[in-house]
C-alpha cells in the first residue's frame, strides 16, 4: 500500500462495543485497536488501550481515546483513566479533565 493510501485516524469509526467492555477504533470493518473498560456505577474505568502494530503511528489511539471520552461526555458519565496511555492523553488534552474521577 503506499503512503497516501495508508488509512490515518481521520478514517477511524470509533464504536463502543459494550458486549466485550472496550471501545474500538474500525478501519473499514477491522479492529484496529481497542481501549477496555468496566463500568462502575456512573463512571468508564479505562484499563488497557492497544492499537495493532500494523497501524501505529496514524493517531489511532488518540483517535479512539477522543471518541470514547466524547461518548462517555455525551452519556453524562464519568471516566477513571487506569491505562496510562487514556491518562497521557487527558493529561495533553485538558478540554477532558473535568470528566475524571478517581
């Protein structure tokens, strides 16, 4: 594939796939990473977040955190970042610090 047809996260669906407790970042119907979580009465406790080596470096992670974190705003949730890279992320992006909660 070459490098203009090599999908970036501007082509990322992010969906909440609630049956496993993770959301995934798609790319064209492939999982190209996934961040899990448990639900905890009104609050997401991210555990893990992994993007397949053979799509990193696109902004897929990043793609995938912003999309949960906006889904978890937009359900008037909460979220407790245990994962290191969903807690870099709010840390870099602080328009998501008033969603945390310990």
């Amino acid at each position: 594939m070459n490098e203009q047809a090599r999908p970036n996260a501007d082509d990322v669906d992010v969906v909440d796939n609630a049956a496993e407790g993770r959301f995934e970042a798609r790319l064209d119907g492939k999982v190209a990473g996934f961040s899990t979580y448990r639900l905890v009465a009104d609050r997401l406790v991210f555990l893990h977040t992994e993007v397949d080596p053979a799509y990193e470096g696109r902004g897929i992670g990043s793609r995938l955190v912003r999309g949960a974190l906006d889904d978890v705003r937009s359900r008037g949730l909460r979220a407790t970042p245990r994962c290191p890279f969903v807690a870099d992320y709010i840390e870099r992006h602080p328009e998501y610090r008033d969603l945390t909660v310990s």
